[in-house]
C-alpha cells in the first residue's frame, strides 16, 4: 500500500509538473506577443504620421531601438552594374548617419535580396563576410535581414539590422522586422513611381521644348521681327498669368502657346509682312488667316495643354469682334485673352517696318478703354499692376540678371 501511495504521489507530482511547465510556456509566449504587439505599435505611432525620408529615418532609428541592437538600414537597389544598393536611412547607434552606395557583391545584403527571404546569421558575420569591410568596421557580429517587395513581388531593396553582439533567434524580432519591410517596401515603391513620373515629365518637357524651339527657328527664318515678339509677349503672358493666380500647369502651357502664337504668318509673304505702307482688304485679310494657319499646323502635335486652341483664339475679342470665329467672352480660352492683352501691349510699345513704336503709355490706355469690352478685365488689370511695379519689354532679353524676375515675372526650368 505504501508503494502505492509514493506511486500515486509521485503521478501526480508529474503531472502536475508538466501541467505548471505547460502554464509557462504559454506565459511566456503571451508575454512575448504582448511585447511583439507594444514593440508593434510604438514603432507605428512613431512612423504613421511620415513619409518619403521622414519615414525611412524614423523607421530606422526606432527599429533599433525596439529590436534592441546596435544598427539598422533601408536601401533601395540603384539601377546600375555592378548591383548596388544605395541607403535611404542608417542609424548608427546614436544618430543617423550619412547614406551611402555599396556593391551588394560579398555582403549579407546579397544574401538577402538574390533569395528574396529573410536571413538571419546570430553570430561570426565579420568571418563569414569578411571582404565587407564596412561591416568590418563596425564591428558587426549578427545580422537580421528581409528584402522589401513591391506589388508585382519583384524586390527593390531591404530592410536590415545587425549588432556587434550576438543576435540569437526570437521569433517577435522576425515578426517585428517582417511588418515593417512590408510597410517600408510600399514606401519605397511610392517613392519610386514618383521617381518615374518626375522623369516622364522631364522627358515630356524636354520633348516640347524641342518642338517649341523648331517651330521659333522656322518662325525667325522667315520673320526675324515676328520671333522677338513672340518671345517677348510670351514673358509678359506668363507674368501675367501667375500674378492672376494661374496653376503653374496651366501658366506653361499659355507660355509654350504664346512662344509661337504667330506661327501661321509663316504663310504670309515676307513683302507683305514688311510693307511700310497701308495694307489693302485683301493683304489685311490675307494677314488675319495667320491664327486659322497656325491652328492648322499645331492641332496636329498632341501637346499636353490646348496650344492650338490658344493660338487659333488670340485675337478673338471679349464682345465678339474679334476673329476668325467672333468668339464672345468665356468662350475665349483665359489663356487666349491673356495673350491677346500681352500680344496688343508688346506690339504697341515695338517698332513695326510701317510705323515707329506708339510707346507705353499709348499701349495701357489701349488696354484699359477696351477692359471689359475688348480685353479681359483680369488680364488687363495684372497687367497694369506689373508695369506699374517696373516691369518693362527692354530688360526681358535677360530677365535673370536684368530684374523683371523682382518686378513680377518668375521663371521656371520651362520657361524658354
């Protein structure tokens, strides 16, 4: 009976071993996800409200600090041979450090992005990659890496840490760092698509500033007058259109149209063009085909703004005088009563081959008895107000260097 009795007792001390080891484990796996979801959610209060390198530098510094090592990167491939990686934050322990490029060649990063898997080497990394002397200079003893992935699962750089202590293997720091690659690679394919839409836009504007240029040069072959004047009203347009409070957008495409609003005179006979005397019905009406032509010839260029709309409606007038189509008010593009306020300004105040210049002061009393009528109020009232602060056509030959950027012209890479 005895034995029995220790039999039992020692059953149920068994048991109730093996009942308290089970309790544990679950505690401490409790304890360690309740530190996984604390860790979580202060590295996302820390990092929601950011973005761009903001975010990168947040990220980084307080990965860190919750994994508990020593430092930690993002990067992002460079699209270059050999494969390289350039940093887009480093948190070196104590500050952020200065990014920089690196071959992928020889490093645990390599590892990392050719498997396109999370790594992890607790210990003996200078050993293993010794020839990364980087690593080698800090010190680094253990890394723990995941590759960031964008939405068509291709990888576009990596998220990392590593320490100059050993990093054992603990499944909220593989958690922690998995959670956060994914948040860092939508980062970073956001960032990227805006890389790609800046260069479209580059390419697009260097595009249209080459057809823009080709079209001045035909202009001034044939009428070295006609392109002085072009660019010289597209300067006061563009003026004009940003004191009115334009979109830049909408400002570079009166800019472009304006640049070669008088294309169409390309049909009109230089003798024509250049009669000192008075014109007779049929060279006036041969002269006013000129905005129909050049609507002809740019309707074709599928520009990214309404250029041959502009062009074709410069001189329609606000009551409906005006031509080709006798067009009344907001019928008229903005753009285009604009241009025919700066086009009437600049021709007035320039010598023509049948008439001396009529000056300034004749060319705003022009403007402001047709305001309302002729001319669009808004457009002739900017106008005003920019001469008025000193903006003048005989110093927009170097508008830089000259002035007329203080006197209410601001020029952009677009501006030709």
């Amino acid at each position: 009976m005895a034995q029995r009795v220790v039999r039992g007792g020692a059953q149920d001390y068994l048991f109730k071993g093996r009942i308290e080891s089970r309790l544990l484990g679950r505690s401490i796996r409790y304890a360690m996800e309740r530190q996984t979801v604390k860790t979580f959610r202060d590295i996302f209060e820390r990092t929601a409200a950011v973005i761009g390198d903001d975010f990168f530098r947040s990220l980084v510094s307080h990965l860190a600090s919750a994994l508990r090592v020593r430092y930690a990167l993002v990067a992002r491939f460079v699209d270059r041979p050999p494969p390289r990686a350039r940093t887009l934050a480093f948190w070196t322990g104590q500050e952020h450090g200065e990014n920089f490029e690196y071959l992928l060649a020889g490093t645990p990063c390599e590892q990392v992005v050719s498997g396109g898997e999370r790594r992890h080497y607790p210990e003996g990394l200078k050993e293993l990659f010794c020839e990364d002397t980087k690593l080698v200079n800090l010190g680094a003893e253990s890394f723990l890496g995941t590759p960031l992935i964008n939405s068509q699962g291709h990888v576009i750089g990596h998220l990392c840490v590593f320490d100059d202590k050993v990093m054992y293997a603990e499944s909220w720091r593989n958690s922690i760092i998995k959670i956060f690659a994914a948040r860092a690679g939508a980062e970073l394919e956001r960032l990227l698509a805006e890389e790609a839409l800046r260069w479209s836009e580059e390419k697009l504007r260097q595009m249209v500033q080459g057809i823009i240029g080709a079209i001045m040069s035909m202009v001034e072959v044939g009428d070295p007058y006609t392109s002085g004047h072009q660019k010289r009203v597209a300067l006061l347009a563009t003026a004009i259109g940003q004191r009115i409070g334009l979109p830049e957008e909408q400002v570079q495409g009166l800019h472009y149209a304006a640049l070669i609003h008088d294309l169409g005179k390309i049909y009109v006979p230089a003798q024509i063009l250049n009669k000192p005397g008075r014109l007779n019905d049929i060279e006036f009406n041969l002269i006013k085909m000129h905005s129909k032509v050049g609507y002809d010839i740019l309707k074709t260029v599928d520009f990214p703004w309404p250029v041959a709309d502009i062009v074709v409606q410069h001189h329609e007038r606000v009551d409906g005088s005006g031509y080709p189509n006798g067009l009344i008010g907001t019928d008229i593009l903005l753009e285009s009563r604009i241009l025919a306020v700066a086009d009437v300004v600049e021709a007035m105040t320039s010598h023509r081959p049948y008439r001396q210049a009529l000056g300034l002061d004749r060319a705003l009393q022009e403007i402001q008895q047709g305001r309302g009528n002729l001319y669009d109020p808004k457009a002739v009232d900017a106008c005003l107000e920019l001469i008025r602060e000193g903006y003048r056509f005989d110093i927009v030959a170097d508008p830089i260097r000259k002035g007329n950027r203080r006197k209410g012209l601001q020029l952009n890479r677009w501006t030709l």
